[in-house]
C-alpha cells in the first residue's frame, strides 16, 4: 500500500479501518472511532516511513544510538506526528463532512504521563529532535500501565488517582512479540567449566517475559522516525504442575500479578530515591529487556559483537539504567564467550551517561543484600568491576584511601550508582554550563581528578516545534511573517527576530498575541476548573514539580508580602497580577504538600477576602493536575516565569526555556540554564536576582542564620508573622517556624537570604511592565535569544561529541 497522503487517500484509509475495526462508515463512526482509526492510519504512514528509513539505514550500516530512560514523558502524539507530517490540511480535508474537527479529535487524546517532570520530558523532547535530525535512534522505557499520578486538590491537600492511560493511548502503540525476551531474578549463580573457560549461569530463578510495545515519532520534514520501544511485563506462564496439583491455584495467581507488578506503575518521585525493591526490578527488567533486544539485533546484522562500538551508542538517562553496565557485561561474557578485558572495553566504548541532578537525596544507592538477592550474577560482576576499578585507582593515587573510597562502587553495604555508571562509561556529561562545571567540582571530583577528559557539557533544549510551533500558532505566524519560515527546521534563524525590536507594529503585535492566549488560558481555567481569572491582570507563573530547592515558598512568600501591602493599603497602586502555580509533589512528601496546602489557603482566603479593591489587584490560582498538555496552554499565555531554584541545586530547567520561547521574561536566579539564557537575551532582557552558587555554597558552610536576616527586614518579619496568624483559617506556623529557626527542620534552600533581593527584582519587572513597549521589546528578545536551547542543538551536540553518531541522508 502506498502511503496516504492526499485527503482522497487519507479518508479512504480512514474508512478502511473504521469499518475493518469498528464495522461502521465514516458518516456513523462516533468520535472515539474516528479518533482510534486517524491514529491507526497515521501509524501506518509513520510504520512505512520507518521502514524505508531503517532499510538506509542498513545500507549505510549506520551507527544506531539507543537511549535509555526509565520515564518518557510523552504527552499527547497525535497533534506532534500530523504536524511533523505536514498533513493537517489534508486530514482536515478527510474529515470534511463528518462533523468530527481534527482539532477535536487532538483534545481527545489522552496524555501519555509516562514520566514526573524534566528527565522524561526532555527524553520525549529529544525522540523528536533524533527523528528531525535523521539520526538512528531508538528510545527505550517501560509500558507502564499507570502513568504519573493524577491530581485532584482536596481542601487544598494534593490527593492522588490512578492515571489510566491505555484505553485511549494504546492504540499508538505496536506489539512486536516477534522480539519478547525474558528476564531474569532472584536464583543462584552456577559456575561450570565449559570449553571455553568459565561460564556463569542462573539456576533457579524466576523469569518474566519482556514483550515490546512500539510507538513511532515523526521527526520534521525528514525520513528518519524515532522508535520508542516500551517494554510491559508479562508472566511466563509456565504453571508450576506440582503446585496445581496441590490444588494452590491462587498461589500461581499471586506469582503472576508479581510478575506483572514490575510495569504496572510509574514511581512517582521526582529527585529522590526510594531504595524499593520494586523499583530495583524495574530498572533491570528495562535494562535487561533492551540490551538483549540491542545485542541479538546487532548479531542478526553483523554477527559478531566486537564491532558493537562501532554501531552502537548507549546512552543512560540518569542512573536508573546504570545496571545496564554490569548487564552488557554479563550478556558478553556469559552468552557470548568473551573474556572480561575484552568485554570491559566493549562497554567501556559504547556507554555513555547524563547526569541531571547534584541533590543528594536523588542520588541512587541500592543495598547490597538487595542486589544480591535479586540479581546475583549482576552482583557478582558489579563486585568484579569493583575491585578492578579500586586496584586501577590504586596505582594512579597510592596511598589515598579515603580518595579511593569515595570513588569505590561498593561502600558501607550500598552499591553507588552514580559511580557504577561514571566507571562504566566512556563520557558524563551535565545538562547545563553550570552545572556540568558543579558535578565536576562535587560529585564527581576525583572522578575528575583521575579521568579529566570524560567529562563535558550538553546544555539541554526542548522540542521547539511542540513548544512553539504547535502551541503558539499566533506568535509562529508573526514569526513567519517577520523572518520567513526557516527556523521550523533551523531555530538559530529564531536570532533574526531581533531586528525587530524596534518595530512598533511587530512590538502591537507581541502584545495582542500575548493577550489572546492569556484569554485562551482563562477560558479554559475557567470551563475546566470553573474559576474565573482576570486576563488583564500580570500572569506570573510558576510550573515545575513541587519541591524545596525550587522554593515555590519564596514565591508564596512575595506574594504573602503583597497582600499585606495592599491590607494596609487598598488603593495601593499596583499592576493588578495573577500568581498561577502548576505543580505536582511526590506522594509521601510532606513539605511539598503543606507548600500546596499553603498556596491553596493563600488562594482562598484572597478569593474570600471582603474587600474588592484588594481582590482585584491580586489573586492566587493553583492549577489542578499539572501535565505535558496543561504546559502548552500554560506556557504562551505567561508574562512572568518564575525560576528561582537555590543556586547551584537546578541541574538545567526546561520549562524555563519553554516560557522563554514563548516570549515571558524570567525572573530567576543564576542557576541551571538561566545562567545560559541570560547570555542569550543579555543582562537587560532577564530579572537576575539572589546569590550566586559559590555564594551559596559559602553562606551553606559559613553557618546559614535565619535570624539574622529577619531582625534587620520588618518586611520579612510581617511576612513570617502573616504565616503564623494563618490563611483561611488554617495557622502556617510550621513553615514560618521552618524558615526562621530551622524547626522542625532547617530550610536548607535559605529562602529567608534571597528574599529581600527577590522582592527588589520584582519591584523592578514592575517598573518595566509598567511600559509596554519595553517589555514588549525584552519579549521579543527572549523569542529571539530561545533559538540555542532546541532539542535539535543538544542532539546535534550529543551526536558529535559523545556518541560519534552520524545522520542518515
Ligand atoms: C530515583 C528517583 C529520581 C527520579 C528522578 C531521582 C532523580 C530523578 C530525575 C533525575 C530528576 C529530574 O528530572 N531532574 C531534572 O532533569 C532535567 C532534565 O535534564 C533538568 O532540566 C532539571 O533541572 C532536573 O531537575
């Protein structure tokens, strides 16, 4: 079948599903089966481009890069791929007499919450950029039958809901049982003498069966789609005779539901590590799905494997594939006859790992005895890598040993996973300037000491066509209009905008698009959460996982700041402003979710507040349920985007770049990518605020003294007085006692020294806004200085610096 591409083709093939599939025409189908059959045509166009793609690719024998990442966060597909198909109008075309619009039938897809906030997100934005880029890739992760939790506020506490996401993703989704492996735990390592030396084997054990789940991402005006494998768990089903005849039906039931449990469920925290069993199973089950799946595909094209780091480039996202060292290890040694020098160079030239976070509490250590248990012929090889690493370190800095310990994988009964993956590979890299300088400096320092050379930066960068193209139409078509249509495919064209910042129509404009889609945000807010917000009003915006260290309490703390202003004062003269957060925290976080609860009070109490004159100049929004598709409306709609992590603590942000593209103006502090931006747009066109990260590092070793600082800022004490007294009804008094004394615990994020500096930063957008042309002018900028942080740069970058990676043309 040739691919459907013309509306007269598009409908025929449309109709063919719906009646192969549903058994209905077109003009019965209900909108579920338009929907289910659009996806599966597109599907189809997506299936054969990658057949075509993958067929050069062989031709070439291209080097193929394969990305592993326990969280894809994929959001919605239908939308991306028709776009990056170039068929809207054509579909639009198909559905002609129906009644069913395509913009309908985008709406009624599910989003696909396969991940918490950053990392996954970035992995989805980086299958696009691959695809645009006509690189080989290949994306792998879990099916998870359960994405990221849903959010639902109760009385201003986060509760959370299953997020049932198959009935209406599946259907992007293809089985390929042809490539089902298994997976093995628990068991006991049998060592025989074989002709070929020692080998190792499981005996024992328990298996569950991998089976692969596909889905294609289109990539811009290219030949190349991304394939994302996801891989579900599946008993194996080969039922224990003995136990059904001892009549224990259930206890096989139970042993299947086990197996299954492993992709049942996204773990839902976000920078912080857990040490669950079950997660443990998670990540070998991902990494040992795939690198089997990677080594019997490179053996079925080129039959030997000591060629695999020509051909492949495996990447680990994190260290939660970290296990995939000591895995390619074992497959090589074990499965395949080599000797350990020889596979220990092969691994040590095809991984490479990404670093994206510093907090400690995020990084992964997993006990022995779990490992052990679980995985023992892993354990046996991480222990082996261990002690050669050790007796390498030894001869570079004899006599060091707490050096050598710190760098040790094993270590007080924990295996480091933030070691094994730097040991294993053959380059670390950050995910920003900063903060590829910090794990150089911390972390990783004796790493860095001993091997300089590996490490390197690929600052982040998000899918700019999702981002902008698909989600601002308005502003792309002004784009258009100003500086031609190039930077779709080439975002550095975006830098040309620049030349218009003087230009008084282009700067009308910019406001009339800003203003639409802030409508747009408030008729949805308003249909979907039934409040109403004031379009007129400043939007300043927070959107990003709940969490300290990017200290939403400050946020509240400025805004609590405001309130009391205007207490005193009504007519207080003030740009009337609308402070929206999105953000989900982890289910077991308690801090996080009295910082929801706090918001909520906020927001209520200033909903209730008798006085209108203080209701509209200043009111709170929290956006239930924060998501991939909640962004997009969220993200064009924004003035002010608030980045105001700790110094030194955000390994990059994206969503910073996401408000940027869309012509918001950061107010942040010089952390992550926000350092990078403010190159890009210059010191006039972004509001800098707060300690540096060698100024927090200092005030952190120094003794930080909360005190301090409330004793000379009455400001600052009305604040902590405000939060005492309480919001709608509800007394803060924990948190003020968090900032101030460090009671229960201390703030380690020391909102109480950036406060003061946070407020004058604000002071100063305030002034800015005040003249519109101004901030116009530094909207136009930031659009203009957003062309370096697209996802098709850090791939470009990663193609050439890490992964030797070429593009298929
Ligand atoms: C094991 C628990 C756990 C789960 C997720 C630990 C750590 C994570 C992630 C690494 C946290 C994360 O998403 N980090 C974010 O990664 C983004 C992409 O690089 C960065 O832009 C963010 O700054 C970083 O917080």
């Amino acid at each position: 079948m040739a691919t459907a591409t013309t509306s007269k083709e598009l409908k025929e093939a449309i109709n063919g599903k719906l009646s192969r599939y549903f058994g209905v025409s077109l003009a019965e189908a209900t909108k579920e089966q338009i929907y289910k059959a659009v996806v599966m045509t597109v599907r189809d166009i997506l299936l054969e481009k990658r057949n075509a793609f993958h067929y050069k690719t062989k031709a070439a024998k291209g080097k193929r890069v394969y990305y592993l990442c326990m969280e894809v966060l994929l959001g919605r597909s239908l939308k991306n791929n028709v776009y990056n198909l170039g068929i809207g109008d054509a579909l639009t075309g198909a559905l002609g007499a129906t009644g069913v619009t395509l913009d309908e039938l985008y709406e009624s897809e599910p989003d696909a919450g396969l991940g918490n906030g950053g990392l996954g997100r970035l992995a989805a934005c980086f299958m696009d950029a691959l695809a645009t880029g006509n690189y080989p890739a290949m994306g792998y992760s879990i099916r998870y039958e359960y994405g990221l939790f849903k959010q639902k506020i109760v009385d201003g506490w986060q509760t959370e809901l299953p997020d049932v996401w198959l009935p209406g993703g599946e259907v992007w989704l293809t089985q390929r049982s042809d490539m089902t492996v298994r997976v093995k735990f628990d068991g006991k390592v049998e060592e025989k003498w074989t002709e070929n030396g020692m080998k190792a084997s499981l005996e024992n054990c328990t298996e569950v069966e991998a089976i692969p789940y596909d889905m294609m991402i289109s990539g811009k005006d290219s030949d190349a789609v991304s394939v994302l494998r996801l891989w579900a768990a599946k008993s194996v089903r080969n039922f224990d005779m003995n136990s059904f005849s001892e009549g224990d039906y259930m206890r096989c039931m139970q042993e299947d539901n086990e197996a299954e449990l492993i992709s049942k469920v996204l773990y839902p925290s976000d920078n912080h590590s857990e040490g669950k069993s079950l997660r443990l199973k998670q990540q070998y089950f991902l990494v040992s799905a795939t690198l089997q799946n990677i080594v019997n595909e490179h053996v079925r094209r080129y039959g030997d494997l000591h060629t695999l780091p020509d051909k492949a480039a495996i990447h680990i996202n994190d260290t939660h594939p970290a296990l995939c060292i000591p895995e390619l290890m074992r497959i090589l040694m074990d499965e395949h006859g080599f000797g350990w020098d020889e596979a220990w160079d092969i691994v040590k030239k095809t991984v490479a790992y990404t670093n994206h976070t510093v907090m400690s509490e995020a990084l992964e250590k997993w006990n022995e005895d779990l490992i052990e248990r679980r995985l023992p012929r892993i354990y046996a090889i991480i222990k082996e890598i261990n002690q050669r690493f050790c007796a390498e370190m030894w001869n570079k800095f004899t006599g060091d040993w707490d050096k050598i310990e710190r760098m040790s994988i094993l270590s007080h009964g924990v295996v480091r996973m933030a070691n094994l993956s730097v040991v294993g590979s053959k380059s670390v890299n950050g995910v920003s300037a900063l903060h590829s300088e910090i794990i150089k400096n911390s972390i990783f320092k004796d790493f860095h000491d001993a091997y300089p050379d590996m490490f390197t930066n690929v600052t982040n960068g998000i899918a700019h066509r999702r981002w902008l193209c698909q989600s601002n139409v308005e502003l792309t078509e002004l784009l258009k209009e100003c500086i031609g249509d190039g930077f779709i495919k080439d975002a550095s064209v975006l830098s040309r905008f620049k030349d218009f910042a003087n230009d008084k129509t282009v700067l009308m404009k910019m406001s009339e698009i800003k203003r639409l889609k802030k409508e747009q945000l408030c008729s949805y807010i308003l249909s979907d959460m039934g409040i109403k917000v004031d379009p007129d009003s400043l939007f300043d915006v927070q959107a990003k996982r709940l969490h300290e260290y990017k200290r939403q309490l400050l946020n509240a703390m400025h805004i609590i700041r405001i309130y009391n202003a205007l207490k005193e004062d009504p007519d207080l003269e003030m740009q009337p402003k609308t402070f929206i957060f999105a953000a989900k925290a982890a289910p077991g976080y308690y801090m996080a979710k009295r910082i929801i609860k706090l918001i909520c009070s906020l927001s209520e109490d200033l909903r209730k507040n008798p006085n209108a004159k203080i209701r509209n100049k200043l009111s709170v929004v929290y956006l239930e349920n924060y998501s991939v598709t909640m962004a997009e409306r969220l993200m064009p709609a924004s003035e002010i985007s608030e980045q105001i992590s700790t110094a030194g603590k955000e390994a990059s942000g994206t969503g910073n770049m996401k408000f940027m593209i869309n012509g918001a103006i950061t107010v942040g502090t010089l952390d992550g990518a926000n350092v990078e931006m403010k190159e890009q747009v210059g010191d006039d066109n972004i509001f800098i605020f707060g300690m540096t990260a060698r100024e927090v590092e200092d005030m952190w070793k120094h003794g930080y003294d909360a005190t301090a600082f409330y004793n000379n800022n009455p400001v600052l004490q009305s604040v902590i007085a405000s939060l005492k007294a309480g919001f709608n009804g509800e007394s803060f008094a924990d948190m003020a006692n968090y900032l101030l004394t460090g009671s229960p615990v201390a703030d380690p994020y020391m909102c109480m020294a950036d406060f003061n500096s946070y407020l004058d930063i604000h002071k100063k957008a305030d002034e800015v806004y005040a003249d519109k042309e101004k901030w116009n002018k530094m909207a136009v900028y930031n659009v203009a200085g957003s062309g370096y942080f697209s996802a098709d740069r850090s791939i470009k970058e990663y193609a050439e610096k890490i992964w030797d990676l070429k593009s298929i043309r």
